[in-house]
C-alpha cells in the first residue's frame, strides 16, 4: 500500500477515534434524526433549545473517556442536521451560547488540546432550521401540502452564504483543527416524496474545500462534500476488501455507532459488545481503514455508562495490544481462516477471531519468523514446521502444504476480547 499523503500520515497512524453527536436531539432523545423521522415543523423543534441545558457536559470528563478508550482523536458535531450550533456562532442565534450561556465547542477543542487528543470538528451541509434551505427530500416538512410555495420564497445563495461564513468561522476561531468532517450530499430523487437531495453544486463543495485548504492546510478532510479530498468514510457497515477509486488505494474510516443511532436514544439498548467492537476495529486496520466509534452523550451533556463502559472495555484490549494497530496496517500474507493479520514493520500481529484447539497453522511463514508470542502477556508461543511429506498418525498431524508454520497453542482461550498472536518476522520478511 502507498504511503499516506503527509496530511494524512497522523491520521493513518492513530486508526482509531471517537465521535461525539451532541445536539437538542440528545434532548429529544430518540435518534439524531428526529426532527426528520417524525416530521417535526423547525419552529416547534426550537422548544427543545429553550430547554436545553448541558449541565453535565464536561469536556475534560469527555476528553478522559477518550483517552481511557485509548482513541486518538474526537469529532465532535458542532452542527447537525438540524441546524443548532454548539459555538458562539455570529451569523445566528441558535446556539449552545443563546441556550445555555456556553460555547461547547470552545470547551471541547480546549479540553482535546490538553489531553493530546487530535481535535476534529463535524458541520452539516444540511440545515433544517435555516429559513433559507431549500425543502427536499430529507426536509421534515417533505410532506408538506404546500412545499413549492415554501421553496418559492427561499435562496440558496442566502444559504450558501450562511453556511461558507459558518465554516470560516469555526476554522478561524479555534485554533490548529486537525480533521473537519463534512455532512452529507446525497443528489438522487426520493420516490416517496419526490424531492431532490442536494449535490456539490448546492455547497459549491470546490470553493468549501478550498477553504478549509487556505484556513486549515494540514487537516485532514472526509469526502462527504461530494468530491474528492482525502479519505472516504463507510458508515454502518465494514468494508470486505481495501477500499479503492478507479483502481487507487484510499485512505478510509469505518463510521460506527455502539448501538445504531448516533444522538443519545435512550430506549435503543441494541449495544455491540466490547469484544465485536474490537473485531471492527481489528477488521478495519488489517483492509487499512481507521474506526471512529461514536457515543451520544444524554440530555445533561454526559456519556451514559453503558456507553462508556464499553469504550473502556475497548481501551483494556488496546491497552495490551495497542502495537497491533496503531501505526499498523494490512499485511502482505493470508491468514488462516477466522484470523486477520496486521502488519507494522518486522512484527506480524495474528488477531485469533475464534480460538482453535491446540494448533494453527499459517501458510507461507516457515523459515520467516524468529519469534512469537501471545501478545497480552508475551508468553512464548512454540512453533513447528511440519514435514509436508510426513504422514499422519494417531498423535502425528500432518498434510499442511509446504511453508507452512504451525503454532502450538494453549487450550484455554486467553481472556481478552481478542487475543493476539505476535510474531517477529526475520530480516527481510
């Protein structure tokens, strides 16, 4: 795989990150996209803003759950879909400032900063609330009977101008951003409503990333504008392959939820276990993706606990087998079946995604290992090359293909989500 544009190197380095949807929804608490799914008028959505009142939001608490999940950077959602902005924002008064007396995202950036976390920030294309958006197919007034004689009186340009001048905004405003995530441009026709999503053409995406490009050069960007920049991000599932465009390798970032909504919901108890977060994680370093795993913190502004049990269930994994992801990517050899393998430098990382009885056997790697070990304790991990031409006997395996090392492994799964296998390749292999 070529190596990473030099924006992108921290990036492709820390692999794993946490997101952060925080918003009047976590208010609502029932899905980020309420306002949409249950159709709410933007003027009776605004009562959720008179409410609004994050009193346990506390950024450096935020900012330890982090960096007890072991994540290496945070994106928080300085404005979703529906249109509320956590700054101090110039160019409107529905904001965390109005509502609450508080700039959050200025608590957050602070509060990421000091802990060494990279700093990234979310800002939505769409925006429901704004007078000037355009009703389509993601509007909650969709369905409204009189939608053309809404859109008659709205201007884009209006709106473009809102939304080019918010992106200065926080761009200029906070200091060093190291990824600023876009979101979404989706163009096609819903054949429900039969509303038009909107394109490039809507954000003038070109002049936006140039933007960023003059105000932040060395940050990293999503592709969500709906051109190119520099790294694409699948959301809800996990890729099968390396991702490529026209045949090129992309750098790429699994979008995940803990339990399928992003905004705090607060009867969705649909959580993934530690242990299949991890082989996400594991999944998306061995095809070279990064994970970005988001929480939603509830109405007061904290993360649940359920949430953030989990993410330290994921940081005690991370915390043994860090070396087998950061700074690691795909490998070069197959691995046995219900394994993967990642690679940083001479160190081959075997994640054992169902424990085998006794051996397992890895094609291609006689003669190319010196070393191995379970990752967690680094206990030695015997190895053997067995005689392709041996036949097999009552306690004699055999009839593994030539090159192939077998380890000899203890019967008792190691208790961690993942156990990993360590093997130190020998020079040049």
């Amino acid at each position: 795989m070529p190596a990473p544009a030099p924006r992108l190197e921290w990036f492709t380095d820390a692999r794993f990150g946490m997101f952060v949807h925080f918003g009047l929804y976590s208010v609502a608490a029932r899905h980020e996209w309420v306002m949409n799914y249950e159709q709410i008028d933007p003027a009776a959505y605004r009562r959720y803003a008179e409410v609004f009142d994050p009193d346990l939001f506390d950024a450096d608490a935020l900012a330890r759950t982090a960096v007890a999940a072991r994540a290496r950077y945070v994106v928080l959602t300085a404005k979703h879909h529906e249109g509320f902005c956590l700054w101090d924002s110039a160019l409107t008064d529905h904001t965390s400032v109005t509502a609450c007396g508080r700039d959050l995202v200025r608590e957050f950036v602070d509060a990421m900063r000091a802990h060494g976390l990279g700093v990234g920030l979310y800002f939505s294309l769409l925006d429901w609330d704004h007078p000037d958006y355009t009703i389509d197919r993601h509007h909650p007034l969709r369905h409204a009977p009189d939608v053309a004689e809404r859109n008659a009186g709205r201007d884009m340009d209006r709106y473009r101008a809102y939304l080019h001048g918010q992106v200065r905004e926080l761009l200029t405003g906070y200091g060093p951003v190291e990824y600023v995530f876009f979101d979404f441009t989706e163009p096609g026709v819903d054949p429900d409503s039969g509303l038009p999503g909107k394109g490039p053409a809507d954000w003038d995406a070109e002049a936006l990333l140039a933007t960023v490009r003059e105000l932040q050069p060395t940050a990293v960007v999503n592709d969500r504008l709906g051109i190119p920049a520099d790294l694409v991000t699948p959301e809800q599932y996990q890729p099968d392959r390396p991702l490529e465009a026209g045949g090129v390798p992309q750098a790429w970032e699994a979008c995940q939820t803990v339990n399928g909504s992003w905004g705090y919901h607060r009867d969705n108890l649909e959580a993934k276990s530690p242990e299949l977060l991890v082989r996400m994680l594991v999944g998306s370093v061995a095809l070279g993706g990064n994970m970005l795993l988001n929480v939603g913190p509830t109405g007061r502004g904290e993360v649940a606990p359920r949430d953030r049990a989990l993410l330290e269930g994921i940081g005690r994994w991370l915390g043994h087998h860090g070396r087998a992801v950061y700074g690691a990517g795909p490998a070069e050899d197959e691995p046995p079946a219900n394994c993967l393998y990642t690679r940083r430098g001479d160190r081959l990382y075997l994640h054992v995604l169902v424990w085998p009885f006794g051996q397992l056997h890895l094609p291609g790697l006689a003669g190319r290992v010196r070393f191995a070990r379970l990752l967690h304790d680094g206990s030695e991990v015997a190895t053997t090359v067995i005689d392709p031409r041996q036949t097999a006997l009552t306690m004699q395996p055999a009839g593994q293909p030539a090159g192939t090392l077998t380890l000899r492994l203890p019967t008792v799964r190691p208790d961690v989500a993942v156990p990993v296998v360590e093997l130190l390749l020998t020079e040049g292999a």
